[in-house]
C-alpha cells in the first residue's frame, strides 16, 4: 500500500521504484498524482469523485481518455432527458384541465423517470504571485561560495542571479540542493566565500519540510499578514480551491495537499520579489500542480525553484542548474 512514494524522491530512485513494481509479483494499491510515475504502474485505475469509486480499466492516459468520453456522454443524456422532461411537463400545464387523462399518463412517465445528476465539479485553484517593489538588477551574487554544514557540499562557486530570471536546480536526494536554497536565504552561514544579496531583495520561502500547526488556515495566514481584512484571507484560500470547511480546521488536520495549499495561500500575500521554492509540488494535485505551474510562469519577479519533475519546469525556466556537475 504506497501513498505518495515519489514525494521527495528523485528521477533515480523513481526509476528504481518504477522497475521494482513492475517486478513485483503480488498486488500493489499506489496514490499518486506523478502522471508519469502511474502510466508506468498502473494498470487499473479507481477513480473517487462524489463519494463514489469508479472503475477504469489501463493506465493513467487510458483513464483520462475514458473518463473525458463517460462525461461527454453524461452530459448528451443529461441535455436529452432534460429535454424530454420539459416537453412532458409542457404537455401536462396545456392539458391539465381540457384532456385531464393524458395528463395524467404524462405525469406519471414523469414519476418514473430516473433522474440524471450532474454534480458540480470541484472548482479549480488558481494562485497569483505578484512583485511588491522592484529590486535591483543583481538579486544575489556569490564568490567562492561554499555550502554545508561542517564540511562543504561542493567546490567554491561563483555566480550571479539577476532580476527576472527563473532557475531550477536540480540534482540527486542528499546532494545538498535545500543546504544551497537556506544558504542562500541566510537560513544558514556559508563555510566559506561571499555572499551578497541585491539591496530591495524580498524573499518569500517555501520549505520542503514544515511543522504542521495547530491554527486554522484563517487564522494562520491572518497572523501573517494582520493589515489584512478577514474578507482577503478568506478569498486567497479561496481562490486555492480550500471551502469553508477546511479553513476551519487546524491546518495538523488537512491533507497533505490542502497543508500544501496553504503554504502556497501564505506566499501569495507575502510581501515578496523573489521565490524561492523547494519541492513544492510535493502532495499537490495535477488540477494544483497546473495552476501552480501557469502562476509561476505568468510571475515577473525572479525564481530559485528545486524540483524533481521536468515536465513541472523545463518550458518556463530560464536555466537549470544541476548541482550534481559541482560535485
């Protein structure tokens, strides 16, 4: 039983998990939103929506076809009875009075008529990220710079990162790529070297690892940002896609995924012009992953993003740093 394996794994040991299952001999239940990790495993998908589970024979892109086309027919059953039930209901008010009989037998087909229900898809999230104040040109700039904790993670680098640019750094797990995003932040002091960050840098920070709280999502994000009315942070959770109901709980009680949310919501309203993310497509889902994806490409402040899903950065970054060739 795997919930969410690949989180926090990268390409190498996705690879290996990916040929381990496909070895396996017994039975397996994954969930994931890796698109490209589930059309390797899977051969069956069960689909949950609406308090109901689904049945779907093949991988994750059979899925996505059959259930486009079993929503497609819905709908075309759904427009078609609702005609026939208008034309029904049209007859029995004309004739209620004059030709009592037929009306009737119209009225009681309309009793036996099982009706079809088109349930309200979830709404999808949508996530904005805007510049505060512009800085200046050179964001951050490091000579011999050293990462680590006791002893450097790589030789001494130099670098700049200018305004506007988008970077993904990548690399294997324990290489070090969250030591270099703390390093940069002044989360940690660097072993060695020079670091200087541009004057009017404002970083908002996303964690890989975070404590979970016992605060409400309204009430974290109001802390955060107390200037605010009670009736922005509540849009802002909003407009991630988190209902009433979860902004009610402590956040130690949502999933994953809705944690995730408000991490992202805490971002959102932070005074910020660079982002600097680590990993943070880890317990989204592929509705929040693309709308995460589309804000951070529509973005025009500067971005130091660690991932391990290519398909998540390549087509808006402006560079990839591998951390790996440093070694």
């Amino acid at each position: 039983m795997l919930d969410e394996p690949t989180n926090y794994l990268d390409h190498v040991h996705i690879e290996w998990l990916i040929g381990y299952l496909k070895r396996y001999e017994s039975a397996y239940m994954v969930v994931s939103h890796d698109e490209e990790f589930m059309n390797e495993v899977t051969s069956t998908i069960f689909h949950l929506e609406h308090h109901h589970i689904k049945r779907y024979t093949g991988n994750y892109a059979a899925f996505k076809d059959q259930y486009k086309l079993s929503r497609h027919q819905l709908h075309d059953a759904y427009a078609r009875q609702q005609k026939e039930i208008s034309r029904l209901e049209s007859f029995v008010q004309k004739n209620r009075n004059r030709n009592a009989k037929q009306a009737k037998s119209r009225e009681k087909m309309l009793s036996k008529i099982q009706r079809i229900e088109i349930q309200k898809t979830t709404p999808k999230p949508r996530f904005k990220f805007t510049v505060n104040k512009e800085p200046v040109s050179k964001i951050v700039e490091a000579k011999q710079l050293q990462f680590g904790y006791i002893q450097p993670l790589f030789s001494p680098k130099d670098f700049v990162v200018t305004r506007g640019e988008k970077i993904a750094i990548t690399g294997y797990n324990g290489i070090g790529k969250s030591t270099m995003l703390k390093t940069l932040i002044g989360n940690i002091s660097p072993l060695g070297g020079i670091l200087h960050i541009g004057d009017g840098v404002q970083v908002a920070y996303y964690a890989q690892e975070h404590e979970t709280s016992q605060e409400t999502p309204l009430t974290y994000l109001w802390n955060c940002r107390p200037d605010l009315t009670q009736k922005e942070i509540r849009q802002t959770l909003a407009s991630s896609g988190l209902t009433d109901k979860h902004i009610r709980r402590s956040i130690s009680q949502l999933s994953g995924g809705e944690q995730a949310k408000v991490r992202l919501c805490k971002l959102m309203i932070t005074r910020a012009n660079v982002l600097v993310l680590d990993e943070p497509t880890n317990h989204l889902d592929v509705h929040a992953k693309e709308a995460l994806k589309e804000a951070l490409t529509r973005y025009e402040g500067t971005i130091i993003l660690v991932s391990h899903e290519p398909d998540f950065y390549l087509d808006w970054v402006t560079h990839v740093w591998s951390v790996q060739d440093w070694s």
